[in-house]
C-alpha cells in the first residue's frame, strides 16, 4: 500500500474502487505536476500528504480526487513549503491575474506601484504561528481564480487602510434624500433610517449562509456570473439565478423585518418599501464585508474560481 492511502486511511476514509486506483489517482496528479512546473520540486510523499490533507470528509473519495486541479495543487504544496523557486514560478505564472484584479480596482492607485509583489507575497508569509494563505488553496477549483479572489479581497482591505479620508456611512447614505428630490422619499428616508439598517441586518443574518457567499462573491470580489459558475461548477444561468434569489431573499426578509418595527400608517408603509430596491445595493456592500469569512465553502477556506 502506497503513501497517499496510508494518509488517507489514517483519517479514515475508504476507497470503494480499491487502494489500487486511488493510488493511480494520485500518481496521474504527481505526474501533472511535475510535466506542468518542471522547475518545481516537490516529494512524492510530502504531496500526498498535502492532498490527503485538504480532502472532505464525507463523499466519494474517487469523485473528490478526480475534481482536484492537481497540477494547480502541486504548485500551491511547494510554495506552502517555503521555497522561493516555487513562489518565483508563482510569480510568474500569475502576473496577469495580479495584473487585471488591480486594475478592476480604481482605489488601487493609492497603494504604490508595488502592490502587486507586497500583497501577493503574504500569501507565503506565516503569521503568528498560522499556515500561510496560500495553504488555504484545496485544489478544489483554478490556482488562478483562488489567487483572483485573495488578491482582491488584500486589495480591498488595504485601500480602506491606506485612504485618508472620512468615510460615508453607507447605511445613512442610502437613506439619504435622492437626487431626485421626492419629498416623500425623503421624508421617509429621514425617519426611517434606523428602522431600515436594523431590519437590513435581522435579514442578513436570516439568510442562509450559502446566500451570503454568493453575494459576497458577486458584491464584494466582484465576480462576474461566469466566475461564480465556475466556483459552484454550474452553469452561468444557474448562478445568475442563486445570486438574483439570494438577493430576493434579503430584500423580501428586510420589507418583512421592516413592516413589525415600523408603526406607520398603512400609506407611509407601502411608501416605505419603495425606498428598498434603492438602498440594497449599497447598504449589501457593507453588511457582507460585517459578516466575516465565508461559511459553507467546501475547502474551508476560500472559494477558488475559474475563468
């Protein structure tokens, strides 16, 4: 019996084809690897303990290997390592992600011209003790979406660290009076506006937390409906469908938490939904960046992406 199954059977999962093919699994990976990064190095068995380590618990073990990105997997097990050879082909191999995620970043400019080296390197960086992010990646989708995904999220959190400048409240933004200059709105927006951010809340928190991942994929990583299909496997229409219920959901759960706090006439409460559609999107971008980590990813970690 070969390394990879011994790993495997020391968490025990099982093999209904036979040790035999999951081995042969794990060599057609191997062997991926190697022809795909041929300056890369990696140990047959530190690998297999790499990849028997980000495997699920439950399922088909067959199915769950025969869907890892193996070569992808290699390249990640070699820069968890800590070698700058692997993170140098790293480098290299995703230079035009790095590249266009910023540039779908206007507030990038404000970082320097080195963003791109200084935030993908703490992808290899361990920090207080922790594995380096880059171990987070389960080979469960692309190496370059995964990478898309994490840059864009240091990206975010760097402008916001690195702006000087006073912040809008949101939430009191999208409520307040429109451009427009209904006085109705207005006056709503105005007298409403705690009743809206505290119902807005109660419905974020009631959806499921798959619904938040894929608005949290769609408004804060700013994926478009191909990258979220390619997350999920499913076809775009698919995922154009889960983001347009999840947010459906919020704004159907926000109308229903608002009308039990209002104590309005029944004119002002059929006046006050019409301010909902309006306030959402803008309202969404901050409440997903409140709501942590994602929740229900199958790598726990980050969800990888594909083009």
């Amino acid at each position: 019996m070969g390394v990879f199954a011994v790993c495997l059977q020391s968490r025990g999962l099982t093999a209904t084809s036979g040790w035999d093919a999951v081995e042969r699994q794990f060599d057609g990976m191997f062997a991926a690897g190697v022809a795909a990064w041929p300056s890369v190095r990696v140990e047959p068995e530190a690998f297999a303990h790499y990849v028997a380590a980000r495997l699920p618990d439950g399922g088909s073990l067959e199915e769950a290997l025969s869907a890892v990105h193996g070569a992808d997997l290699y390249l990640a097990c070699a820069c968890a390592s800590g070698s700058t050879g692997a993170i140098g082909v790293f480098d290299a191999a995703m230079r035009d992600v790095a590249e266009g995620t910023l540039a779908r970043f206007p507030g990038a400019r404000v970082l320097g011209d080195d963003t791109r080296q200084v935030l993908g390197a703490k992808l290899f960086v361990s920090e207080g003790g922790a594995p380096p992010r880059i171990a987070e990646y389960s080979g469960r989708g692309s190496l370059r979406g995964w990478f898309r995904v994490a840059l864009s999220r240091q990206i975010l959190s760097a402008i916001r660290a690195t702006k000087r400048e006073v912040a809008l409240d949101e939430d009191q933004l999208a409520l307040t009076p429109a451009s427009s200059g209904d006085p109705e709105l207005s006056h709503l927006r105005r007298r409403f506006s705690s009743e809206f951010a505290q119902a807005f809340a109660a419905a974020m928190r009631a959806l499921e937390s798959s619904e938040r991942n894929v608005l949290r994929h769609h408004y804060i990583d700013g994926l478009s409906i191909d990258e979220i299909g390619a997350i999920y496997r499913i076809h775009r229409v698919t995922a154009a469908r889960r983001l347009a219920r999840a947010r459906e959901a919020l704004v159907a759960g926000t109308r229903r938490f608002l009308a039990a706090r209002l104590h309005a006439s029944p004119s002002e409460l059929r006046s006050a939904m019409r301010i909902l559609d309006g306030a959402v999107d803008i309202t969404l971008q901050r409440a997903l960046r409140e709501t942590g980590p994602f929740e229900d990813n199958p790598s726990s970690s980050v969800h990888p992406v594909s083009k």
